[in-house]
C-alpha cells in the first residue's frame, strides 16, 4: 500500500439556482438581521443536503476522472441531514456507485462538521487496493461531502442568514493540495447555536457580544494551536454565520479581512452551515490560491483549524474543480416564493389516494434509478429500462437481462406541463411548493448509438421551455414521502445548465 500522505486532488460545489435577496427581506419585515449578506441561496422542493451533496460529489469526482467505483472513504457532513436516524452514506454511495465495503462516517450536530469530516479522511491515510504497489494496483480515494440548508424562525437573524450550499473533496496520494497543519481547539460556550431535539429551526440566544466572543476566542484558539505562519496565507476560509462576523475575527486569526473576502462565499450564498467552510475552501483551490488558511467553528465552542499548501506554487498540477455556484445564472425569487418552496405555504401532502410503491419494492429498484442501469434483451438485443419483465421491442419474456450502464443523457421525445390540480397525489405537495413542472418521455443513449425510453421529471428549467428534440442530463433528487422514508430517483435537467 502507497504510503503517501493523502492530499486534495480534486472539489466540486453545487448552491441550488434560487435566489432570494435581502432586499426581499427588507420588504416583508422592514428591516434585515443578516448584514453582509446579499442574497442566499435557497433549494427547490425536491432538494436537500442529500442531494445537493451528491450534486457537489458527482462534480468532485468527474474533475478527479474518478468513479465512485474507485471510492473507499466516504464521509457525509451536514446539520440538516434529511433523516435524524439514518446512515445517509449508504444511500450516497448508492447513488454514486460507491462499492458496499468501502469505508464510511456521518458527522452532524455542528457547523463544525464539514472540517471534521476532512479531518477524519486525513487521518484515514492513503487507500489502495493491493499491497505490492505493483502494475496491477488500484488507485482507491477518500471522499468527504459536507451539504447544508439551514432555517431559523421566519423573523430571526439565523433564517435571515441562511443559506444553502454544499462542497465535495476527491483525497488521494497523488493530490495537488496537501493539508500541511491542522489543529482543533474547544471551549464551553453554550447557547451560541443550538437547535432543540425534534426542531426545525436553529437559534441563538442573541446575545451578540457574548456570541462574538465565543466565535473569536474559539477560532483564535484553533489557529494559535498550528504548528504554521498564517500570517502570509493567500485566503482565510473562515466560517461565516452571517456577512460580518468573519471579517471581525480576522485581527485574532491572524489575517486581514481582504484574505477572508478572497474566498468568501456568503455574501451571494448565506450561511451554509457545516458547508461553509468547505465552500470557501473549494473557491480557494478553484482560484489557484498557493497557501489557504481553513478554520470552523462548531456550535457550543469547538473549531477546527487546517493550512492548505497549495503545489502549484511549486510549479506542479492544479486541484482539478468544478464548482457549480450560480453566479449569473441564479433565479431570483421573491419572500412569498422563498416561503413556498420552504413549505410554509403549503398543507402539506393530502390524504390518501397516492399510487403506492412499499419500500422492499423501491429498494429491488434503486439500481435504476440511482445509477441509470438498463437492461439488454437477450433475445433480440434492445434495450430496456427498468430492465424487467417482457422486453419492449420483441414482447419476449425475460428472466435475466444483461446489464447496461447508461451515461445519464438522453433526447426529449414527448413533453408535458404539471399544473395545480394535475400532479398525482404523490406529487401534490411538491407541485405545490415549486409550481408547474415539466415532465418528459426521454430517450436515454445508450452504447452504439442505442437509446432507452423513459418518463423523468424535468428539473432547473422553465417548465414551459421544454421542448421535443432538447438534449438533458440525469440527476438526483427528492421523488416523494411516504411512510416517513423519503424516495429518491433520478429526474433531468438541459444538459449545460448547473
């Protein structure tokens, strides 16, 4: 097995596309509680952590020229997991194919989590398959995920700030970017962040002095702790609750405020919560940044600290990244939209009548539609997805396709608009959060220029726009709830959009 130190080869982001600004806060309750931030990004409602962490994975291990295949660390990190029980890398690495004995953590219960989670993948070491290191050995790699999209009550300076976004690092021995020192540090400050068992929604005591000082005393104590001059760092991901109080801590930490700004990405996201810090840490590799300071603070008084050099200012490769942020591609939405896709405006699912799928089912079909497995006919040759019963083209009946992977894109055969009052029960509630949504029958390629008709929800377009012959991309996202378990599943987007 190699024995190098494992170092970031690759990172991929995603923030959804919807956008509400401060302005539209300004107007609903006449005045902001998150200064410095512009704008905050906010997930559709069939988005979350667990989706958006995917998002921001796939990217990651694309840049890298990885599969999930060649996975045997996995870490998940988020505050707002989707299920508070539940081990969520088991459907990750299902979505992203990750092999069943590779390695895998959750971290949660901190804005903290994020830096535990790269923390817990470093102190993992290198990952190979063999140990001769001869010709026939498998590159293995490490990936972390941290996702969030956290909420306060309505009128409260931590929904005001918050945000959405998520961040996905590819570790390996052959990394560009090494985490030269890294240090934690803690000290009891309860009641700085919190969130109640069963809640919602995270608060704090307002208490605003008494907040600063744990934040500033926290991660000061995480950096003085390094065994590194951060006095010449390039960037400083520092977290960032809201659009200030970073900046104010940048005199203890060390660095000015201008090497925080470098790398900021609050101010057009929000507060990204256990994200945050991996967020501004993937902007800083993407940006070539040489040498990086990385410092979270955890709710209650923890932080961790890390010192990223760079290689590239030794004349080596760049940290492949894929970062998928928005920018001028955002949709802006106004407070009664954020409101609606938050659910607030919504009655939530109605009762009965929704075509019913049991779990032991949805499980038999999870490989397609988390990994786009098709079946070939036997008999005839054609392509059939799901890959089950009797074959379209030739009506045999088949015991045993062939598996075919697909790539995930495919044509627009057939397209049609989901209205209020259309969408089948099961989709009552999303329609009623996001509005109108197109539907489409897609023909998937397949290898030799075959293709594979399926229906799929479109999504991250004007439902009116979607068109016969429009080429889209699969992705992952929230089919719908029953029974308490949420089902997942592939939907499709214009290929080219984020």
């Amino acid at each position: 097995m190699s024995a190098e130190k494992p170092k970031i080869e690759a990172v991929g982001a995603y923030a959804p596309r919807f956008r509400v600004s401060a302005e539209e806060f300004e107007r609903a309750w006449g005045r902001f509680h998150a200064a410095g931030v512009n704008a905050k990004a906010v997930p559709d409602a069939d988005e979350d952590a667990l989706t958006m962490g995917y998002e921001a994975a796939v990217r990651a291990l694309d840049a890298a020229g990885r599969a999930g295949a060649d996975v045997s660390f996995l870490a998940f990190a988020s505050t707002t997991p989707p299920l508070a029980e539940e081990d969520l890398t088991a459907r990750l690495g299902g979505m992203l194919a990750v092999p069943a004995d590779a390695t895998r953590h959750v971290f949660t219960g901190s804005t903290r989590a994020g830096t535990r989670a790269i923390d817990a993948a470093l102190a993992a070491g290198p990952w190979a398959d063999g140990s001769d290191g001869g010709d026939d050995e498998v590159d293995r790699v490490g990936l972390v995920v941290a996702a969030d999209c956290p909420r306060g009550d309505p009128d409260s300076s931590e929904d005001h700030a918050a945000g959405a976004g998520a961040a996905a690092f590819v570790l390996s021995g052959s990394g560009a970017a090494e985490v030269a020192a890294r240090a934690e540090y803690a000290e009891a400050f309860p009641g700085t962040r919190f969130r109640r068992t069963g809640e919602e929604t995270v608060e704090g005591l307002g208490a605003t002095g008494y907040e600063r000082q744990a934040f500033t005393e926290t991660l000061a104590g995480a950096v003085e702790q390094l065994d590194a001059d951060v006095s010449e760092v390039d960037a400083a991901a520092v977290q960032a609750p809201d659009g200030k109080l970073h900046y104010r801590a940048a005199g203890a930490l060390g660095v000015d405020a201008e090497t925080i700004q470098r790398c900021a990405t609050v101010h057009e996201l929000g507060d990204t919560g256990a994200a945050s810090v991996p967020l501004s840490l993937a902007k800083a590799l993407e940006q070539d940044d040489e040498r990086i300071l990385a410092a979270s603070f955890g709710s209650g008084g923890g932080a961790d600290a890390f010192v990223v050099e760079n290689e590239r200012e030794r004349g080596g490769d760049a940290v492949a990244a894929a970062l998928a942020l928005g920018g001028e591609d955002a949709e802006r939405v106004g407070y009664a939209e954020y409101l609606r896709k938050r659910g607030e405006l919504t009655s939530g699912p109605p009762e009965g009548g929704g075509a019913y799928v049991s779990v032991p089912s949805w499980k038999r079909t999870l490989d397609q539609r988390h990994r786009l497995l098709a079946g070939r006919c036997p008999e005839c040759g054609d392509l059939n997805f799901p890959p089950e019963g009797a074959c379209n083209a030739c009506k045999s009946l088949v015991e045993s396709y062939e598996e075919v992977q697909l790539p995930g894109t495919g044509t627009v055969e057939a397209a049609t608009v989901i209205s209020q009052g259309g969408a089948p029960p099961e989709f009552a509630e999303q329609q009623a959060q996001s509005g109108d949504f197109a539907v489409v029958v897609v023909a998937l390629d397949g290898p030799d220029g075959e293709s594979a008709s399926v229906p799929a929800q479109v999504v991250s377009a004007d439902p009116q726009s979607v068109e016969i012959g429009d080429r889209v991309a699969a992705t992952m996202r929230r089919i719908y709830t029953q029974e308490g378990v949420t089902r997942y599943g592939f939907k499709v987007r214009p290929q080219g959009t984020e």
